[in-house]
C-alpha cells in the first residue's frame, strides 16, 4: 500500500528500481537509507520481481516497505504509465535509477505537469547504456525526450557526466556529479604484509597492481616494467584473472619468479596500507571505487588513463597517469616512483588529503541529503 504525501515528519520517498539486487548502486542506496534511518520513510517498486536481493542490507529500523504494484517496465503494457503516475502524486520525491526504471522519467514527462507529480530525480551508473527500446529505439533517444522532466540527473564519475552532456544533450547545471562514498579513515593507519596470504616484507617494495579490467598485453606490459626492477619490488596481481597462471610462467620466463597473484583477499581496507605503491590498469576507464581506497590507504598510485582518474586524483599524481598502450611511459613511470621514496611519501599524502575531501562517504551522505531535500522543498529534512 502506497504512502500518503506529508507536508512534515519523515520525507517520503518513492524509489523505482530495474533490479535491486546488489550491484554497487543499491548498496550505496541502501548504505544511504540506513544513514538517514527514520528521517526518511521509503517504498520500493521494483520491474523485475524477485530480483531484491539488496533489501537484505537494510537496517531494520529504517521505515521501508516493498511494492508490488504497478508493473513497470516492459512487462506492465501500455497503461503503466497512468498506473505510475497515480501511484508517484502520493509523495514527497520520486527517485529512479537507470534505465530499468525509465518508465518513471517518461511518466513524469507525460504527466507531471497534469497531474501535479512530486519531483524526480533520475540517476544513472553506467549500466544498459547501449539497450535498445520500444519500438527499436536506442536507449539514447528514451533519455534524450525524458531527463529535462527530472529535477536532476545524478552520476558517479565524470565519465557519465560527459556521456550525459554529449551524447544525451543535458545541460551541464542538470547534471550532478556525486561520486560514491567510502569510509576514508577506515583506509589510513598501517597494515602488515602477511595481511595479504604468501606475502612477507624483505625490504623491496610492495607494489600491487588491479588487473582485473586489463587487456593481457597491459599485464605483458606491467611484467616487463616489474621485471626490470625485481630487486627494487615485488609484484603481487591484487585481482588476478584466471589466466594468473599463465601469467606466473611469462614473470619466471622475464626473471621475475617471485610473482604473487594469491587471489581471494580480505576486504582492500585490510591490507591496502600495507603496499608502497598501486598500479591500476583498465582497458576502459579506471575504477573509480578502486582508486578512491587506494588513495584513502595513502598510496601513491599509476594507473591508466581515463576521464575519473584524471579528476580524482591530487594534482601532483596525476603525471603518473599513462596511455593504456605506452608501455614506455609505463616503466618510467614504475622506475621513478620505485627509486624516489620522498615522493612515494608526497603523493600518497596528497591522495589520502583528497580522498578525505572530495571521497568521504560523510560528503557522500550530505550532498545527497542537500540535493533532496531541495528538490522536495525541505531542505533540512535529512541532514
């Protein structure tokens, strides 16, 4: 059973969902809901029914309920729009969430104005980005008529933030950046190297790469650059992909025979400070989450080039930024970074300062709490 609108007392808030079934944007949906706690009371509808494996996070002592009614999506037939749009006028806000739950964006397209809707704000993390829709449409077009009705669209990284300004035409005002939170200080302080299995200090260096979005030549590329400095390093492949093996054969084949890639670790707040330096290579845009830890954890990072890393990291990090094919670059930047420990120090301060400033999960929390509430018009509702 739906809520009904209030003009005070917790915000109430409807959220339409494609799936809500763990991926990184419900756990940081979730990891808001609990924070806000009785500030806000929720109700979720989800397209694809079953698929709400999320709730499960959610703090019992926040006010939530799951709907099953109306269907959206492609299964809820050409009256769901009607059906959503009476459903949304009973609440303070609506927020929907990528493109499973476009249905919501288009409704208030139709029918805001109509029918008096409350606003909505739509958000996107990356996902269904190429998805064709009714009628052979590219997902592209459905945003492009839709999104000026929302009061705004929210994104994680600026790569989504170009892609919704170029490709989907959003004016740049429109458009909010907020990258997603992690507890910063859970980062800081000193880990041991046996926190990573099969690792022990003997005076080298610790140098961690994340492969798992490499391309093999990347990894080619990273084991010559280790391999030149084996006396200086030691190389451990956080995240290995299955080919690990393979891999391990090319390091003893380079003269490297010390090669790690242990595979299941802890959570990286556990062992992320007990590296020197972290290399992160993608074949798309770095993870943006992967190098928000690693510049909580203190480290100096080289990672490859993309929009997110280039605006993430403190000023002075980014010359190590490299081109994902300039393997050149690459060992220059490895063989710097290894003989400077000053520097090491330099960078890893700068990146820890940032991350607390711009990558805090306290920002998180407040910059959606201020977006919100003023766009409910209760601008201290869930601060």
């Amino acid at each position: 059973m739906a809520r009904t609108r209030q003009d005070g007392g917790p915000l109430s808030i409807l959220q339409l969902h494609g799936r809500f079934a763990g991926s990184a944007k419900d756990r940081r949906v979730v990891k808001l809901m609990n924070h806000w706690g009785s500030k806000a009371r929720h109700d979720l509808l989800i397209a694809e029914i079953g698929a709400d494996a999320a709730r499960a996070g959610i703090d019992a002592t926040v006010p939530v309920q799951f709907l099953d009614q109306p269907t959206f999506g492609p299964e809820g037939g050409p009256g769901r729009f009607i059906a959503l749009a009476q459903l949304m006028r009973s609440y303070d806000l609506v927020l929907s969430f990528g493109w499973g739950a476009i249905d919501g964006v288009i409704t208030q397209r139709l029918f805001g104005l109509l029918m008096g809707l409350p606003p909505l704000i739509h958000h996107e993390d990356g996902s269904d980005l190429t998805a064709v829709g009714p009628l052979g449409f590219g997902s592209d077009i459905y945003r492009r008529y839709s999104l000026s009705a929302a009061r705004a669209l929210v994104v994680p990284t600026g790569r989504l933030a170009h892609i919704a300004i170029d490709q989907w035409h959003e004016p740049a005002a429109h458009v909010k950046q907020i990258p997603d939170g992690i507890d910063v200080a859970a980062y800081a302080g000193t880990r041991l190297a046996s926190e990573i299995p099969g690792l022990a200090a003997d005076g080298r260096l610790i140098v961690g790469a994340s492969v798992e979005d490499a391309t093999p030549q990347m990894i080619e590329q990273l084991l010559r650059a280790a391999s030149a400095l084996k006396d200086k390093l030691r190389l451990v492949l956080l995240d290995a992909p299955h080919e690990a093996a393979i891999f391990a054969k090319r390091a003893v084949a380079l003269g490297m025979g010390d090669l790690l890639a242990p595979g299941g670790l802890p959570r990286p707040r556990d062992y992320l400070a007990a590296l020197d330096l972290f290399v992160l290579l993608a074949e798309g845009d770095p993870d943006p989450r992967k190098l928000a830890e690693a510049m909580s954890a203190g480290l100096p990072v080289i990672a490859t080039e993309g929009a997110d890393a280039s605006d993430m990291l403190a000023a002075t990090n980014r010359p190590f930024i490299v081109a994902r094919d300039d393997d050149v670059a690459l060992a220059r930047a490895l063989t710097r970074l290894a003989s400077e420990g000053p520097l090491r120090e330099q960078l890893g301060f700068a990146n820890q300062r940032r991350a607390g400033q711009c990558f805090d999960e306290s920002v998180m929390f407040e910059l959606y709490a201020r977006l919100y509430g003023a766009a409910a018009g209760r601008e201290g509702a869930l601060l």
